[in-house]
C-alpha cells in the first residue's frame, strides 16, 4: 500500500514538473512577443536555437554524470574486491601457518587448506594459483615429508631459509594479483634477507634451552673425542613428582633377569665399525659412544634433571648437523650439539638402575640400538660429507656447507647468473655421485646462459630445475673433490 502511495505521489511530482515547465515556457513566449523582443518570424528561430542548446547541453551533462557514476561504481566494488583479496590471502598465510606447525597433517587440517584455495581461487588469477600451488607443495613437503621423500631429498632445497623462500613465492605470486605483474621481489633484496635470517638462526640460541643447563659432565675435548672420559656423573637427581610416581611405580623387591645378548651384539658390531662404547657400569649409569680413530662425532645417553635424554654432536658449533636433527626429529639445540629425551617410559628409568633395566628389557635395548643407529649413520654420513668440503676448498666468491649430512652445496653469489649452486650428493648406495648445477632464482634463462658459457648447452633440465652436470663413477673423495673444484673453476671463469 505504501509503495502504491509513493508511486501515485512521484507521478504527481512528474506532472507539476511538466505543468510549471510549460506555464514558464508559455509565459517566456508572451513576454517575448508582448515587449516586441523578436519579431513573429525571429521568435521561432530563437526559441528553436534555445531548444536545441538545451538538448544538447543535457544531452552531454547525461552522458558526463552517468561516465562519474560508473567510475565511482567501479572504484567502489574494485575497493571492496582489494579488501576482500587481501583479507582471504591473509588468512590463507595464517592457515597454511596453522596446518603445518605441527610438522604433520590431519585429513581435517588438508580439508581445512584446500577449502581455504578455494576462497583463493575465486578472486587470484589461474596462473598465480598455480604459483602458489606449486609454493605450497614445496613448502609442505619441506616441512612434512613422508618417508619416502625423506629418502629420495625429493624436497630439500639449497636455499639458505626454505621455508621464508617458498612463502616468499607465495607472497609474489599475491602481490602481483593484487598489484598487477609489474610487480616483483627484488633477487637481491630477497637472497639478503634470506641469508641474513639463516645466518640469525644459525647463532641464535634456542628458547627452549634451559638458560640454568649445568655444565655437561663429559670432561673431553668435544674437537678430539678420542679421549678417555674420567669422572663423567651423572647430574645429581632432583626431585620431581612425575618422576617419584613412575619409580614408585617399580616393584623394588621383583627380581631381574639379564638378557643383554641384543645390546651386546649391537656394542659388538659398533665395535666392528671403529666406534668406542664406554660406561653402563653400576658405576656409571650412562653410555658414549666415540670414533675409536679420533675423528669428531659422539652418541651419549646420560642421566639430565631426573631424566634420561640422548645428545648428538660433531663439534659443538657445528650447526649444520644440529639443525636437520631438530627439524627432522624435534627436541632440542645449542650450536652444534642436539639433545632429546627418550621415549616414555624409558626416559623415567630409576636412576640408579638404569643398566640392569636396559640388560632386563629387550623392547628397551631395541629402542635405544635403533636411536643409536641413525644418530650414528648421521654422524658417518656428516663426516664423509665434511671431508669432501675440506678437499674442495675454498674458493673466492663460493660458500660451501652440508645439508642434510650427505649433501655438500656449493653457492656463487653471483646475482648477474642468478646465484648458482652446485649440489653433489651420492645416488644412493650406488657408490656413485652426481653433481648438479641450478641457480636460486629459478631462472631458466640464466641456467642456460651459464650451460652455454661451460660448454652444456646440451644438458637437459630436469623439471625441478635442476641439470645433472656429471655423474661420478666412485664416491672417493679425492676423485669428487678434483671434479667439484673443475666445475667450480668453468663456471666461475
């Protein structure tokens, strides 16, 4: 009804318009011929030439209000669209953020993120979703791989921060959505700040290392582990609740049976391998295991504020073998030494009687053997890695270090050839090496320019940017050393 009244009213309102325009109309008309202003011929002429500059007049004031209008639409819904953009890409950082901090996910957590790719997918350009796509996979299986890709080094990188590189990509990929593709990370900027994070984590202590940690008990050169360890104690048991109910929880007066043909098979064989076992007395309730030959590297489980832990080293500022272990692993850092608790409930062992348990429990021995194993391949593997860097060299404008153990980056900051590396790594236990030439800014171009300028121009690049430069028939140091240095030298001249 009340539309029906504003409609009637607007109708009235239309024809007053009409009826005082034609009255003022008329009333201009009589005056004109009544003051003699124009003549009966002129007048019509006049009032002709009036009409039709106000037609005209209107006609271009429409067109020029209704161009206004349409811009302010379109900058209106184009600002609410850029809000909208923004706010989804923010969320979709801070989701990618929250499904993978825990190094691991879900079914819901991989529901959660490709719900939020959609939200992405309706406003981002088809080719920058791929680009982010291809980022976030990267970045997924840097920080979560499966076991599988563990093996294969499907995912690591030779960048000095991975994880801010991959969501640097990410990043680009959304500001050139919403900025248009002019826009981009300047390379020099970008590797700065990758390097400067890299080298802050590098000398940053960890925050969760105990700033009261008493001094380590082990009294060795850590730089020359072949020495004898004396008075090594363990810390001095402090009172815990958790730790008095897991003791109480031990029947003092049941009697143990040895069985420690497991744990003496594997100091046996550890042996066999150039390794030095020392402790697991009543004495000394703690084992470390050294290279029998001198070189770096220890394996040490000991007693730590009421708890048993493992620690790993190579040399304590050794971070390169520090930082995959707590990446791969969790637990805890400070410089080169890496450390973690054991398990539950092997960890809350009664203080005292730590080798007559590990003697009596199998799955115990089973437990640590297998922990000792892989922090020992690791240490082998680092150190055969160490060995070949310091037969490499050192080489004006080249930054050597290990990745991963078994990988030895070699890095020209270069940012004209857009900083190449060379990766060489063994294929797995072929006894082969490959060396791999690429370049940090993903740049085909650049890659090919510099295969040109080495004579490569037939190498082929494999999709993950990488081109196999050589494959070394053997592993022996000194033969991969002499080539490295070659392919140094050929593409640095």
């Amino acid at each position: 009804m009340r539309s029906r009244i504003k409609l009637i009213n607007m109708k009235l309102s239309q024809r007053k318009i009409i009826i005082v325009t034609a009255a003022l109309i008329f009333l201009a008309c009589f005056f004109a011929v009544y003051l003699r202003l124009f003549t009966g011929k002129e007048l019509w002429y006049e009032m002709f030439a009036a009409v039709l500059g106000v037609i005209i007049t209107a006609i271009i004031t429409m067109i020029l209000l209704r161009g206004q209008s349409d811009t302010d639409i379109e900058r209106e819904r184009a600002a609410k669209i850029f809000e909208e953009k923004l706010k989804i890409y923010q969320e979709y950082l801070h989701t990618l953020c929250e499904v993978v901090k825990d190094r691991s996910l879900s079914d819901e957590e991989k529901m959660l993120l490709e719900f939020q790719t959609s939200y992405v997918a309706m406003h981002c350009d088809s080719q920058y979703i791929a680009t982010v796509s291809t980022a976030v996979r990267r970045l997924i299986g840097y920080i979560c791989p499966d076991e599988e890709s563990k093996e294969s080094n499907m995912y690591k990188s030779n960048s000095p921060d991975p994880l801010l590189d991959n969501l640097f990509c990410i990043v680009e990929a959304f500001r050139k959505d919403l900025y248009g593709d002019d826009f981009k990370f300047d390379s020099d900027y970008k590797q700065k700040t990758l390097e400067n994070f890299s080298e802050a984590y590098r000398n940053a202590k960890s925050p969760d290392i105990d700033k009261n940690e008493e001094p380590q008990r082990l009294s060795v050169d850590l730089n020359v582990l072949s020495l004898p360890i004396k008075d090594y104690q363990c810390t001095k048991y402090q009172e815990n609740i958790e730790v008095e109910e897991a003791n109480h929880s031990i029947d003092q007066e049941t009697k143990v049976t040895a069985d420690k043909e497991l744990w003496d098979n594997a100091v046996a064989r550890w042996t066999a391998e150039g390794w030095r076992v020392d402790g697991m007395s009543e004495s000394q309730q703690w084992f470390a295991m050294f290279k029998q030959n001198g070189d770096p590297g220890a394996v040490i489980v000991e007693c730590y504020k009421g708890a048993y832990r493992v620690r790993a080293l190579y040399t304590k500022n050794d971070a390169d073998f520090s930082k995959p272990l707590k990446w791969e692993k969790g637990g805890r850092r400070v410089g080169g030494i890496w450390w973690q608790y054991l398990a539950e409930p092997y960890c809350r062992t009664e203080l005292a009687k730590f080798v007559e348990t590990l003697y009596s429990n199998r799955e115990m021995q089973q437990y640590v053997i297998g922990l000792v194993d892989n922090l020992k391949d690791c240490l082998n593997k680092h150190h055969n890695t160490v060995i070949l860097k310091d037969k490499v060299g050192n080489h004006e404008g080249w930054y050597l270090f290990v990745w991963y153990w078994s990988m030895l980056a070699c890095e020209w900051h270069s940012e004209e050839d857009g900083v190449p590396y060379i990766d060489i790594y063994e294929d797995g236990d072929s006894g082969k090496v490959l060396i791999r030439l690429g370049n940090r800014k993903n740049d085909d171009a650049l890659l090919e320019k510099i295969l040109k300028r080495i004579g490569c121009a037939d190498k082929i690049t494999v999709p993950n940017g990488y081109v196999l430069l050589e494959t070394v028939q053997t592993n022996d140091a000194d033969t991969v050393a002499e080539r490295v240095r070659y392919w140094i030298n050929k593409i640095t001249a």
